[in-house]
C-alpha cells in the first residue's frame, strides 16, 4: 500500500498549451488589423504607434504587478530580442501588404525548421537528419505555394517582393524563437511585455522623422485594437512559454494558419488557395518530423 503523496499537484498539462492557443489567435487578430492600418499609413508608422500603444496599455499591468525591474543581463535579453523583432515585424508587415494573409503565415512556418540549424550554430547542437529531411518539406512546401500563384497568373512584382520579405522575415522568427523560451525563463509575462513594446517603439522612435504618418480616426483604432490584441499575445505566450517545453508548444504555432485564414477572410474578403494550403501542410509536416523526439534505444 503507497503512503499518499505529500508533493502539491501539478497545474493541468493544458493550461500553457491552451494559453499559447489563446496567445496565437490574438497574434493573427494584430496582423490583421496592423496589415490594414499598413495599407493606410505604412508599415513603420503603423509599427511605432503599435508598439506606444501598446506600452501604454502595459503599464498599468506593470504597475499592478508590483513594477518588476529587469537585472542588467535580462535587460540585455530584452533589447537583443526587442531588435530581432524590430526586423521581422518590419519584413513581415511589408510583405503582408502584399500576399494574402493566410499566405504570408504558411509561408513563414518554415522558421521552427531554420531555428533548429540557428540552434546548431548557437548553441552547438548537432543537427539531425530529421532537420534535413525538414527542410526539404520547407522548401518544398513554399515552392508549391510560389507555383500555385504563378500558375493563377497572380506572381506580380509586388507579390514577389512581398514573399521574398517574408521567407527574410521567417530567418528573424527562427532567431525569435531561439529568445523566447530563454526570456520567458528569466522574466515574467508583465515584465515581458512592458520592456518589449517598450523597447520596439523605442527604436521606431528614432526613426520616425522620416516615415511618420499621423492616421486617421478609423485607422487609429485599428492600430489600437492590434496594440492590445499583441499585448494579450505577449502575456499569453510568455506565461504558456515558462510552464511548458519549447517542443510541446511549437507545434501549437500551426493554429496560426487557421486563425489567419478566418481573419483574412472575415476582414480582406482572402481566400485560401488549394496551392497554399497543400504548401501549408508539406511545412508543417516538415516542422513536425524536425521537432520530434528521437526514441531512445529498446532494451531486450
């Protein structure tokens, strides 16, 4: 007979798993909206008030979660993250302007598949032939969503343009991905949050001379709701993030396909292509060879 156990209870297994759902699905409302405010202002300016205001939505939390203070190397982790996202939101708002927005997602899940090779060549672990075999998937999977737009007579100049910035932006996601889990085990989600939007809107800050552009009414309130819908995201992920291992929660990331075709289709009036979702799928099962686990040997 077992004494029963005296250790408290773990939380439930799918609360972080049900919070990066929640964290991604508020992510694809901010493209949404940001890609319209991008269309009617620009993508920078559309970025900077963004990110202002969504610091000033975060600071209240901030102040109601005691005003956490980052150590010195946090905050360097804050800012180091802060730039990548700085170039990936950039490239990524270009080239959503641009693409459908369900494209643009599929699209860039190819960057799970480049963090494993970043990993490799940041942290020195060895690439498995399930990586390889990944990649492959990835290449492919964005070579049948290319073909399909070319086969529909639709791979204008800008179309182009606006793929060749997101595969950029996916380069900066796979980094992104490599600073998340490692932020949000030296930090809290408000912490997060604050210094991220903070530091973002800081460096749109700078220069903002040479592309501000101050919207209208409707499109402030676009900014505003893809503000709030990226701090929810930011507090959601975070929180899901520091509970649970990055390879459970990465393949949650593939929800954003169907949350970014709602949304592209509800708001741009977006279908969603055969080509693209076959290419979707071809990534994603790319993505899930490469993040399995190796089995470890039978003992007999």
């Amino acid at each position: 007979m077992h004494a029963p156990s005296s250790e408290p209870a773990s939380p439930p297994s799918w609360l972080p798993v049900l919070s990066v759902v929640a964290g991604i699905g508020a992510f694809s409302a901010m493209d949404a909206a940001i890609k319209g405010a991008s269309i009617a202002v620009g993508v920078l300016t559309a970025l900077f008030l963004r990110n202002l205001f969504g610091t000033l939505l975060t600071i209240p939390v901030w102040l109601a979660a005691g005003r956490p203070l980052p150590r010195r190397h946090v905050l360097i982790v804050h800012a180091q993250r802060s730039a990548i996202v700085a170039a990936m939101a950039v490239l990524f708002f270009y080239g959503l302007v641009r693409i459908p927005l369900a494209e643009g997602i599929a699209i860039s899940f190819i960057a799970p598949i480049v963090a494993l090779y970043f990993a490799a060549v940041m942290l020195g672990e060895k690439i498995r032939p399930q990586a390889i075999v990944a990649a492959l998937l990835g290449i492919v999977g964005v070579l049948v969503i290319g073909a399909g737009r070319f086969g529909a007579g639709a791979f204008s100049d800008e179309a182009i343009a606006g793929t060749a910035a997101i595969l950029c932006s996916a380069m900066f996601y796979a980094l992104n991905l490599v600073f998340q889990r490692k932020q949000a085990l030296l930090a809290g989600p408000v912490e997060i949050a604050l210094f991220q939007n903070g530091i973002l809107a800081l460096i749109f800050l700078v220069f903002s001379p040479f592309f501000l552009v101050w919207p209208d009414t409707a499109t402030l309130r676009m900014i505003g709701a893809g503000a709030f819908f990226a701090t929810c995201a930011l507090l959601f992920l975070s929180w899901g993030y520091a509970r649970a291992e990055a390879q459970v929660l990465v393949p949650v990331e593939y929800t954003g396909f169907l949350w970014a075709a709602l949304f592209g289709w509800l708001i741009f009036g977006e279908r969603v292509e055969a080509a693209t979702l076959a290419g979707a799928v071809l990534i994603v099962i790319g993505c899930w060879i490469a993040t399995r686990k190796a089995r470890p040997p039978t003992l007999v």
